[in-house]
C-alpha cells in the first residue's frame, strides 16, 4: 500500500506498522471568557512593533462588541471576511499578498476568528506567508516544506473540527481538496465557548451535524484504531447529549465544542467517509456550505450508515430543521460529471469508507443517482 493510497499509514517490508507521527495543537486555552486572554497569549509570539499581527475575522462580527476584544496594537491589521462562501485558493493567495504588499516585515502571526471557513484560510495564509508558489500546487498531502508563521485559531462555531486538525480545506481551480500537512495545524487554540452564543439555529445544526458525521464515518470506517475510536465515542456521545437531549443553552455550546474538538481528533489518524466526499462535489460546483453539504448528502446514505442516519433523522425532527429540496435539479452533465470527478478524487474518504477494493464498490452512476435525490 503506498502513501497515495492511503497517507494514514505505512507498511513495512515486514509487513509491520510503520505509522506517521502527527503533530497536535500545541497550545490551547478552554473558558468562558478566554478570548480576553489573546493579548497575553500574543504578546511573546510578538518580533518587534513593526511586524504585525493579521487578524482575519467573520465580518459578521463588524461592529459587534467582539472587536472591542481584539488585541489589535502597534501595526496590527484586521481584515474582514465573508463566510458565505467556502475558501478558495485564489482568496488565499490574494489575501498573502495583500499582506505582503502592505507590510516591509513578515507579520508575526495569523489569528483567525470565526468558523471553519476564517479557521482554514488563517491557517492557510500562514502556511503561504512561508511557502513560494500558489496555495494550489500544495493541495493533497504532505506537500508543504516550510513551517508557515506563528498562527492562532479561535472557533465562533462548533462542529468543524477546523480548529485541531491538519487540513485546511480549499476549493481550487481543478477540485476541493485540503492542505494536508504536519505544518497546518495551529500553534495555540482558544477555546472559548461563549463566542458561540446567537448563532442562528440552521447554521448551529449543521455545522453541528459535521462533527456527527465525522464521528459516523470515522467510527465506521476500515481506518478506525483505537486512537481514533476514542475520541470519536467521546465526540459521538457529545452530539448525542446535544442534539438528542434536553440540555441548557449554555451547556450545549460547551460540549458541542467539546463534541468539535474531539470529533477533528478523531479524524487526525482515521478518515472521513463518503458524506464528505459528495458533499466536496456539491461545494466545489454549487457552493454548498460544507455542514449543509454534508446533511444533504447523509440523509441518503442509509444502505452505508444506518443506524447513523436515524438518528440524524430523529435530530432534524426534534430541532425542526427541513433541508433544502431540488439543489441538484436542472444541472448540467457537465457539472454532473464535475461533481463526480471531485467526490471520486478523494481516495482515502473511499478507502475508508469501503476499504482498499473500494472501486469495485462505488461508480459514478451509484453517486450520480445520490446527487440526483438531493
């Protein structure tokens, strides 16, 4: 089995485990009210007045109270992003030269707040701060060779894992594929679960739902080890307390970022499975958000995960949540076909899902009659 084939493990010639050892979020603060603890937390990481900190932020958060918060001094900069669409490579290529155009010294850091989308491109553009080329020639696994700069990740949503893993996923000209690579991950995490208060009730459920299917398709997967097993039962357990409990509001957003964090560390020496690899298809053609993406493909993967998907049908009824209908009506062949082409692209999803013979066992008229139900 090479790396290409599967980058979780190798195998050796005498045909022991030879496994990969990746690295973990170093640093990471847990608290309601930790966010106030940043300009602390920054001031060591800081080389001199003139190299700034970059801090990328969900413009959402314009003018909110959150800015007050923000340890911005000397000649820091804070740039505002939508999260309506999924990160690009060309937004992040953009966004590293911008800073470098901006700026004679290199910053001293990247902080990204908000959800998934401002998590993958802060740890994206560090990456890039450090590395020639565009973002796009290093999508797959394990093709960054320098250690990007000191970034900073600090979760405003709960369920993408986003947060503790070494992906940062991006859409590209050709695919949707992450940075897959031991120098992705953040260098400190803060944890702090009151930012995650007011989120509107669609986009708190399927975000949600990512850290659940992670944990369906982790646990169910032929990757599975023990490792990951007992960090997605943790995560599993979470979300089930959350999204099939009765639990007060400020208890649930402490453990669905409890559920998130240990849902991505689950992932980190397992896979994801094939809820993730549709719903990169719909993403990369149609720009479906990924939890969305993720609940439109899941709901009709019964034949695959199904105890996992009665219970995510128990979940949206018991939060009332209705997914959208008719996303893929009326497409072309050609987006069809590119929508196949992306979610087949993500071999080690398969082979994880359905282990190492996994093309005998899916084609593409198999997920274009998935697409065409959603």
């Amino acid at each position: 089995m090479s790396l290409k084939e599967n980058p979780r493990q190798l195998k050796s010639s005498e045909n022991r485990g030879t496994y990969r050892n990746f690295p973990m979020v170093p640093r990471v603060v847990y608290g309601a009210g930790s966010l106030d603890q940043l300009g602390d937390i920054l001031m060591p990481r800081r080389k001199h007045a003139e190299a700034p900190v970059i801090f990328l932020v969900d413009d959402i958060f314009e003018n909110s109270p959150l800015m007050q918060r923000i340890p911005a001094i000397f000649e820091d900069q804070i740039i505002f992003i939508s999260a309506d669409e999924e990160p690009k490579t060309v937004q992040v290529d953009a966004l590293r030269d911008r800073i470098q155009n901006d700026f004679e010294y290199k910053p001293s850091g990247v902080v990204g707040i908000g959800g998934g989308t401002l998590l993958d491109l802060a740890k994206a553009v560090a990456l890039m701060l450090n590395n020639p080329g565009t973002s796009a020639q290093y999508q797959g696994w394990d093709l960054i060779r320098q250690p990007g700069i000191y970034h900073v990740g600090i979760p405003t949503l709960s369920g993408t894992g986003a947060e503790v893993s070494r992906t940062t996923v991006l859409s590209g000209p050709e695919r949707k594929l992450g940075i897959n690579s031991d120098y992705t991950p953040f260098d400190q995490v803060v944890l702090d679960p009151e930012l995650t208060r007011g989120v509107p009730k669609d986009q708190w459920f399927y975000t949600g739902m990512d850290c659940y299917i992670h944990c369906i398709e982790s646990l169910n997967g032929t990757y599975l080890n023990a490792f990951s097993q007992s960090y997605g039962e943790k995560a599993l357990s979470l979300c089930h307390e959350v999204f099939l409990g009765d639990l007060p509001e400020t208890e649930q957003q402490e453990k669905l970022m409890m559920a998130s964090w240990h849902g991505g560390m689950s992932i980190a020496y397992s896979q994801v499975g094939i809820a993730h690899a549709l719903s990169y298809g719909l993403s990369h053609v149609l720009g479906i958000p990924h939890g969305l993406g993720n609940c439109l493909v899941f709901q009709h993967l019964e034949p695959y995960y199904s105890a996992g998907v009665a219970d995510f049908m128990r979940m949206m009824e018991l939060h009332q949540v209705c997914l959208p209908k008719g996303i893929c009506a009326g497409i072309s062949e050609g987006e069809m076909d590119t929508m196949i082409r992306v979610a087949m692209d993500m071999a080690p999803l398969w082979e994880n899902a359905l282990g190492k013979e996994w093309r005998s066992k899916i084609d593409a008229e198999t997920l274009e009659a998935i697409y065409r139900k959603i």
